[in-house]
C-alpha cells in the first residue's frame, strides 16, 4: 500500500508544473549566479553591482556609480570569459551594465535625469516655511549657550535652521509622526522608511520560521498566524526553497531537507512524507559548477 502511495504521488509529482518549476528552473540558476557574482569580478567590484536579471543570451548588470560601470565594461571579455566556463553561464553572449537601480518594469531601460528633476521640484515646493525673527533669536541665544566654539557655532547654528525650517514646511503640508519612532512623515504615510523596512524584514522572518517548522502550510493558515501580506508569504516561502535546496546540493541533513522542501512545494504536512517518498520524487536536481562551490 505504501508503494501504492509513493508511486501515485511520483506520478502526480512527474506530471506536475513543480516538477518543471523545479527542475528547469532558471529562476534557481539565475540565483546562484547571482550569489557567486563575487567569485566572477572579485570582492570590490562585486560590492558595487549586481546582476539583476537575464534577457535571453544577454546578462543585466546593475551598478552603483559610473567609475564602477566603466571599470567592468572594460572587463567584460573576461567576465564572459569566466562565465562560459559555468554550465548556466554559456548561454549569455553578452553582458549590459546600467548605472542605479531598476524602475519597475524596464530592467534594461537605463535611468534618465527626469526622476531626479521631479524630486527636487517636489522638495523646492515642499519646504518654503522659514524661521520668524523670535525663531532666530532663540537659535541664536541656545547655540551661544550650549557650543562654546566659536569656529563651530555658526555651522551648527546654520544646520539647526535649516533642520528647523524644513520640520515647519513638513509640519504645514500635514506630515505627522512615524507610528515607531517619531519622525515626520507625509500625511499618506504612517511609517518612515527605515521602520517600514525594519517591520518587512521582521514580518518575513516571522513568517519564515513559521514555515520552516510547516512547510505545508497554506496562504490562509499562515495571514492566520502571522498576518502578514500574500508577498510576504510568497517572499519566504522563495527563501526556504532556495535555502532546502542548497542545503541538498551541499549534502547537509539531505533526506531532513528533500522532505520539508516536498512539503513546502505540494502543501502535504512533513508526518505524511516519508524519507523515502521525498528521495523517489526529488531524483534529479540540477547540478551547476556554482552550486559545488
Ligand atoms: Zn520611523
């Protein structure tokens, strides 16, 4: 009956898209590349940029500053020289390198100066409050007070007017505290960016290790448990599939792992996968020169 079992679970499992999804990932590939871009153009460069996607045979760059952008085009024959001798790798002919981060939807457009323009417009219109004269002369009497350097005074004394006049302009067009930590943000918002980031990666690891421990666990179950947003879930479910399957390529707790990973793909809780159910159905997984590494 087990037999039974394991052999309508393989032949659901052969015919499935998890099996595509798994085997022919590119997805998977493009990851490790992703993670050995270090070993490809060395530690500085890599600090620097990233590879942010691949458009068939050619390989999308992101890099932080033009020096950078200009140093690895120059190398370009070599990384593609580095790469060719990867399986994944051989396939690209061509590598592209744009300067900054990607606006949504447009990997290969490089960014224009308009987006920049659009902030600063926003800004000049934003903060137009400034100090009354009473303001000046209580800045002016707590800096003469409080900083008895003379030669830092002034600087000082300029900072806090400026800090001063952009905190009147925020608190005029409706800005209002962060929920975490205070500081002013737009009337639409209610975190800053960093708490908002803080509380995502927190959310994420939550959810996570929720999922580590129950892998099976469904959308629903875990917003239950967590209350986090679909992407979140969707984020940390990516982690551990990424992080069962490399724990199976450097052949650490390899039938412990097969299983979770089976249980988080086909949302069978891990009691009802045996060792052996998992090792019949994960086979094969693809072998790539950066997964030995
Ligand atoms: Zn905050």
């Amino acid at each position: 009956m087990a037999d039974d079992t394991m052999n309508s679970l393989s032949d659901w499992f052969n015919a499935s898209q998890i099996k595509r999804s798994l085997f022919q990932n590119e997805e998977f590939r493009l990851y490790q590349l992703k993670k050995s871009w270090e070993m490809i153009v060395g530690p500085v460069l890599a600090r620097e940029s990233y590879v942010a996607s691949a458009k068939g045979t050619t390989l999308i760059v992101r890099v932080t500053n033009a020096p950078f952008l200009h140093a690895l085009t120059t190398m370009k024959g070599d990384i593609l020289k580095r790469l060719k001798e990867t399986e994944y790798g051989k396939r690209f002919t061509d590598v592209r390198f744009y300067a900054g981060s990607p606006k949504k939807k447009s990997d290969d457009v490089p960014l224009s100066l308009s987006a920049i323009d659009t902030q600063l417009e926003k800004y000049r219109r934003l903060y137009t409050e400034k100090l009354t004269e009473e303001e000046i002369d209580y800045l002016s009497c707590w800096t003469e007070s409080h900083i008895p350097d003379d030669r830092l005074r002034p600087l000082i004394q300029k900072l806090m007017k400026i800090s001063w006049e952009y905190r009147k302009s925020e608190l005029k067009a409706g800005w209002h505290p962060c929920e975490d930590c205070g500081t002013l943000v737009p009337p639409e918002e209610t975190l800053c960016d960093m708490c908002r980031s803080r509380r995502e990666k927190k959310k994420l690891a939550e959810t996570a290790r929720l999922l580590l421990d129950a892998p099976h666990l469904q959308y629903a179950d875990v917003k239950n448990l967590t209350g986090c947003d679909y992407s979140v879930y969707e984020r940390a479910r990516e982690v551990l599939m990424n992080r069962f399957r490399e724990d199976i390529f450097r052949k650490a707790d390899v039938p412990l792992n097969k299983r979770r990973l089976l249980s988080l793909l086909i949302h069978k809780p891990m009691k009802e996968i045996t060792f052996r159910d998992a090792a019949d159905v994960l086979t094969k997984l693809p072998q790539t020169k950066f997964s030995q590494e």
